[in-house]
C-alpha cells in the first residue's frame, strides 16, 4: 500500500519549491522527491574549485521573471541587483565597442558614435519603447489565467508593436529597424539564448524566446541574485519548510503512473508514495519516460562557462574601464551575420568559429559571494555562455573531448577581442589547477535530466492559449495541463515556465487549488 499526500511533487527545482510553498501553504500534505542531495535543481551556487571560496551560480544566472507576487507572498528573504550598464560589444578587428550605459544616456550616444552606428541611436530608443508597450501588456498577466491570443494582442493595445514583435520573424524586424550589423546583433541576442535558429527564423521560435526575454517585471531588466543563484533556491527552500512540506533528497524517482503512484528509490531501498495529484518539475520528455511513454527529446544549443580570474582582462578599447564592460552583458562577435553563419555553420555540423558568446562579471555587482582573501586580491568572477552551439554537435562524441574542444573554442572566441589571454589570468585551486569550468548540453543531461542540455525543457510556447485552444479544466487554464487527469507540469516545460521564475510552481498551484 502506498502511503497517500494530496500532491507528490517529482523534482525538487525552484518550480517545485514554489508550488510547495503554496499548497502546504494551504493545508494540502506535499512530498517532494529530489533526485540529488540537494534542492534547487539548476538555480544553485557551488563552491566548483577546490579550496577556492568563490560561491558561483553554477547553472541559471540571472533573474529577470520571476513575479513581485510570489517573492511577497512567499514572503521570500531575496535581494535583487540592477546592473547600471547594459551591455559593452567590441567591434571584431578594432579598439573600439559599443557601451550601453543605462545611467548615462550620452555615454550611450558616444558608443553608438564609436562604432559608426550613430544613425542608429533613435531606433534603438523607439526600439526599446515598443519592447517595453509589449512588456507592459504582457507581464501582468503572467500570474493570471491564461489570456486567448486575441485577448493578449488586445492587452498589448498596439497593432504595429504586435504585428512586428509576434507575428513577423523578429530577425526580419530588426533587420528593418537597424542599419548596423553590430547593433541588429545585440538586438537578436535576446531572440537566440537557448535557442537554435537563424537570424530571420520562419517558426518563431526565436519570437518566443525574445519576448520572454524582454518581458520580465514589465522592463526586462535581467538582475543579479545576492548571494549567488543559490540565494533564490534557499529563500524557496525554507518558504516550503516553513510552510509545512516535506522536502526529501537523495530520491530518484523511476516510475510514474497516471493514477498518481510514483516509486523511487532511497539508497538501495524502493519506496512507493502516491498523490491525490502529482506535479512534474522534471522536463514533459523525461516525465513521459517516467510513465514509459514516447515523446521527441528537445535540443538545448549553448555551452556555459565558469571561470574565476585574478582581475578582469584588458580591452582593446582603452575608452571604456573593464570594470563597465564585463558589469553588464559582454557581447562578442554577436552581429547579426556572425550569428546566423554560426547557425549555418553548426547545422552543417561544425562547431562555429568563432563562436557568438556573452559573459558578465557576477562579482563587480555582488562581491559577497567571494571570500575576503579573494575580494582583497581583485579576484573575480566570469560567467560565459555561448550560443548556437546545438547537442547534436555532441552526438557520438566522448564527452569530454568535446568539452575541451568547445571549452578552447570560447576562450579563442573571448581572446580574440581582448588585449590578452584570458587563460593567463585564471586563479588556480589548491590542486594548481587553472579555475574554469565548462558545461556542455550533455552536462546539463547528464547532471540536471535536461534532454538534449534544453535549458528550457523544451520548446518554449507562447504565454497565451490559441483562441480555439480548448480552456475548460482548471489545468489547462493555468498551461499545467497533460495527457493524464492527475498529473499537472509544474516546471520549466509548463506552458509559461522557462527561466528562473517560480511561474511553472505558481501555475500548478494554482490549478491544483482551483480544482
């Protein structure tokens, strides 16, 4: 006989810590089953380099969607950072960049200036304000039922923003609203993060990717965690604990059945638990090998890098302080061509050289998650990742050979508009071993049950149900809904999930105390 809760929850991520929160909260009995030793799934800080107090954001990095609402009614212990500067791109080939300097709107025209894209100022302004009208009539829904696509485009209230942003490829948009080859990249960037596909993408999966990007707390602004990642999974963990759920680790669950019986195993022991409901944190394809079910395994397309480095590297640009240029986004050879031949190049099956990437300085914004020794030294940290860097590059490959191979290809990428090598400034651990540490899309399977490394579970649908879209349950009101009556998604493969945002946990909630 199994023993019986209200609600079983498989997978103990940030999603999982959310909807625990709220429906122990309630009074519902909620067990949740954790296969590692710990919570928090891929928003957790580590301490990855031995006998280095340097506590970074192992996997997810930033925050920029999860809701005012659930931190207050969760009462969550949280700090969010705002980062001044927006973003710093070299020009490839030259000693200049463009700096986008959110507390200085001239300094911000004299990058535009720097890299010749001057005429390019006023759109990236009209730009910003069409983002922000989508933004604004999104948002507040997000920890609503879910709108019909005529009631989202309505609540948008703009046509044109509607029509460019949704409903054109937004490769095409922003080819027509910029000239610059440079600036038309650092626009597409947010449409590609995670996601594979060209400049101008016909599916409009990079439209999906974009908007979520671009969505978050009605700005878009993308923030810094105090603390480290692993200060949102803590303030979750102990909102649930407080509220009455029981959170078991070290709980590998093997099977799932439709009508609510899930068995894992503890040590060597197999246990069976069942749920009035079940709530899946894990990815819809690994739930549906839970239930021995088949479904298409998903494709993430990045690579991650850690590194920890004595100081920041020099720029080629001597104009802009290092300490400005790595504090926001650090965009390199992510033009617009750049990134759509790196597409071509990688679904022709190479890897892309060089390869588009992005990094920021978490350490400038948060210094408290390096030790005083390290502080005191100018030790700091760079957090890396790369884009169109499908898994199928991986497929038949040991793993770690192409760990090494994409590992130097980042670094060559990074060096390549630098004044010097970054690998010349790496702290070294008490082994003498250089402080880097890479994460391919088979990592991210092989530690997290990512299919195919998709950081976002899988392809990333629109926060809105389709006028035809049947809404008739309270879980497919709430996007949470699946094949099975009892079982709901309460992760980043929920209908708005994707991020570090608490949305998955909130909508499963949701829908389990609406029914």
């Amino acid at each position: 006989m199994s023993d019986m809760r209200d609600v079983v929850i498989v997978g103990g991520g940030h999603n999982a810590l959310v909807a625990a929160a709220y429906l122990a909260g309630a009074g519902r009995s909620v067990t949740v089953l954790e296969r590692q030793g710990h919570l928090g799934g891929a928003a957790i800080s580590a301490e990855v380099f031995d006998g280095v107090g340097a506590r970074l954001s192992r996997y997810s990095y930033l925050v920029s969607l999860l809701p005012e609402r659930i931190r207050r009614e969760l009462r969550l212990e949280l700090e969010l950072a705002r980062r001044r500067y927006s973003s710093y791109t070299p020009l490839p080939g030259t000693d200049r960049g463009l700096l986008v300097d959110t507390g200085d709107p001239e300094a911000t025209a004299a990058g535009f200036a720097a890299v010749g894209a001057a005429s390019d100022l006023a759109a990236w302004d009209a730009f910003g304000a069409d983002t922000s009208r989508l933004a604004s009539g999104i948002w507040p829904t997000v920890t609503d039922p879910l709108l019909t696509r005529s009631e989202a485009r309505r609540a948008v209230g703009d046509e044109r923003v509607w029509a460019e942003l949704v409903e054109a490829p937004i490769g095409q948009t922003v080819e027509r609203r910029f000239a610059d080859d440079l600036v038309r990249g650092v626009v597409l960037t947010d449409a590609l993060i995670g996601t594979f596909a060209p400049a101008v993408d016909p599916t409009l999966a990079a439209n999906r990717c974009f908007l979520y990007h671009v969505i978050g707390g009605g700005t878009g602004h993308w923030d810094v965690p105090v603390g480290g990642m692993g200060a949102v999974t803590g303030a979750l963990t102990r909102a649930a604990r407080a509220a009455g759920a029981e959170l078991v680790t070290g709980a590998e669950v093997t099977a799932v059945s439709p009508d609510g019986e899930v068995v894992y195993r503890s040590g060597d022991e197999e246990r069976r638990i069942a749920g009035r409901v079940v709530l899946s944190g894990v990815a819809p394809h690994e739930l549906a090998r839970l239930l021995g079910e088949t479904s298409v395994r998903p494709e993430g397309a990045q690579v991650k890098v850690n590194l920890l480095l004595r100081r920041l590297p020099l720029l080629r640009d001597a104009s802009v302080d290092p300490a400005a240029a790595f504090a926001g986004t650090f965009h390199v050879h992510e033009g617009f061509a750049a990134l759509d031949a790196a597409h071509a190049a990688a679904s022709a099956g190479s890897v892309p050289d060089p390869i588009p990437l992005e990094s920021y300085c978490h350490s400038l914004t948060d210094p408290g998650i390096l030790a005083p020794e390290l502080r005191e030294a100018g030790a700091q940290t760079l957090t890396v990742f790369a884009l169109q860097v499908p898994d199928r590059l991986l497929e038949g490959r040991d793993p770690d050979a192409a760990r090494a191979e994409l590992q130097s290809a980042v670094l060559r990428s990074l060096d390549s508009v630098l004044d010097e090598p970054v690998e010349q400034l790496l702290w070294t651990d008490a082994q003498g071993r250089p402080c880097i540490e890479t994460a391919t899309t088979r990592d991210l399977e092989a530690s997290l049950r990512m299919p195919g490394g998709n950081i976002f579970h899988g392809p990333l649908s629109w926060p809105w149900a389709e006028d035809d879209e049947p809404l008739s349950t309270p879980a497919e009101r709430w996007g949470v809904a699946t094949a099975h009556e009892r079982i709901l998604l309460c992760g980043s493969g929920s209908r708005r999930g994707g991020a570090v945002s608490g949305l998955g946990g909130y909508h499963a909630a949701m829908a389990v105390l609406e029914g």
